[in-house]
C-alpha cells in the first residue's frame, strides 16, 4: 500500500506498492507532530484506512482519539490525504500530494487547527525526501516549508531501525524572524507477526519556532514513544 501510518506521529506516509484497501489500528504512548506532542503527553490511539490503484493514485484518512483531563476520550485530530506515485525506473519513484491536518479543540496545539499542505519528493526502498508547502501554516495566511528525510538503514528478519530527521522554515509573524527548527525520530520496529509490530522512538525537536502551547509550558521536547499498531 502506497499510504502507512508512522503511528507515533500520525502521519501519512507514500511509498510505492500493490494496489488495494488497506486498515491499520495503532495504540502510542503520545501522539507528536514535528517533534511536539498534540496529546499533552498522553496515549492515543488511531484508525486509518487508505486506498490505492495500480495507476499510482492514492488517498488516505486517518481518527486520532486520547484521554483529555475531566473530558474522558475525545477525538483529537484527523488527517485526509491524496496523492500519486510515479515510478521513474525500478529504485526511484516520484511522489506529491497534498494533506490536511485538522486538529479538534481538545487537541494541544495554539493555533493553525486547520493546515494544509501541498508536497513533492522522491522514494526510494530505504529512503525518502518530502518537502511540504503550506500556504497558511498558522490560520493568519503566513506560509511555511518543510523538509524531511525518512529511512530505514537496517532490515534483518524482524527487526528494523528508522530515522526521521526534519526542518520547518515557520512562519514570519510580529516582527519575529524565521528561525529554522529541527525535529528528529529514531526508533526500532520488531514485527510481531505479518501483520502487527511493536515499535519503540526517541522522538523530539529542538530549539527554535514552537507551535504548541503544551510544549512551552512544559518544555517536554523530546520523549520515548512505544506503540503498537495492526493492519488488516
């Protein structure tokens, strides 16, 4: 399937594959966009469906719900995506799309609760690079770019390693200026079977433009995030 579920961070992810129509429920001890958690550090758990065709089309959906303090659970976040996947020859593929995150009041972000992005990159079996464009990153029409590069430098029977690294170039507001920041994710997945996996990061981000009101408060930046998730 052309659309998975990095489950920690609930994002979409292209890859070329055979077609069809695809379930996925995952269960994550937090829930992180960017290096910053959405859920005030609790667990979560999504669904997501996608879908596929041999022509390289591709669409996805994906529910985020978690525990909210004296709300009991409560639908956080929800994320569509489109997009096409051309093979240029048998190691490269083309991929762009679009996505859009639309985050609900429970969830803890400050702003931007409805962002759309526009994207392009080149996929590869062990790596891919994306940048992502959003005309209005912080629901005030200031745009932003993204860049991140994802891959999996170790494959052996069960067990894999990832690495996620990425910069966002924020939006210009009051004056301030564009100070890149970083976010990174690296972890392990060991398949349980053929359809479900366990999966352990070291996710984070640093200094620089920060997008989440629970995350200033806090200063949790960075956390260890196990999930565990199932395809059907």
């Amino acid at each position: 399937m052309p659309a998975v579920i990095a489950a920690a961070s609930c994002i979409l992810v292209a890859r070329p594959a055979a077609a069809g129509l695809g379930y996925t429920l995952a269960v994550a001890s937090d829930d992180r966009f960017r290096g910053a958690t959405t859920s005030d550090g609790r667990a979560v758990a999504t669904a997501a469906l996608s879908i596929d065709d041999a022509s390289g089309l591709y669409a996805g959906v994906t529910l985020t719900a978690g525990i909210v303090r004296g709300e009991g659970v409560r639908v956080l976040s929800s994320v569509q995506q489109v997009g096409y996947v051309h093979r240029v020859d048998s190691a490269i593929s083309v991929d762009v799309g679009a996505v859009r995150r639309a985050y609900d009041r429970y969830a803890t972000v400050e702003y931007g609760r409805r962002v759309a992005e526009v994207y392009a990159g080149l996929v590869s079996r062990r790596v891919s690079a994306h940048l992502f464009h959003a005309p209005d990153y912080d629901g005030w029409g200031h745009a932003a770019t993204y860049l991140q590069l994802d891959g999996r430098p170790y494959e052996r029977g069960a067990l894999s390693l990832f690495a996620h690294v990425g910069a966002l170039r924020p939006p210009r507001w009051q004056g301030g200026g564009r100070d890149v920041t970083a976010d990174w994710r690296l972890g392990a997945t060991c398949r349980l079977d053929r359809a479900a996996a366990l999966s352990l990061a070291w996710i984070g981000a640093g200094d620089g433009y920060d997008r989440y009101s629970e995350t200033r408060r806090t200063g949790a930046r960075r956390a260890l995030v196990l999930s565990v998730s199932r395809a059907f």
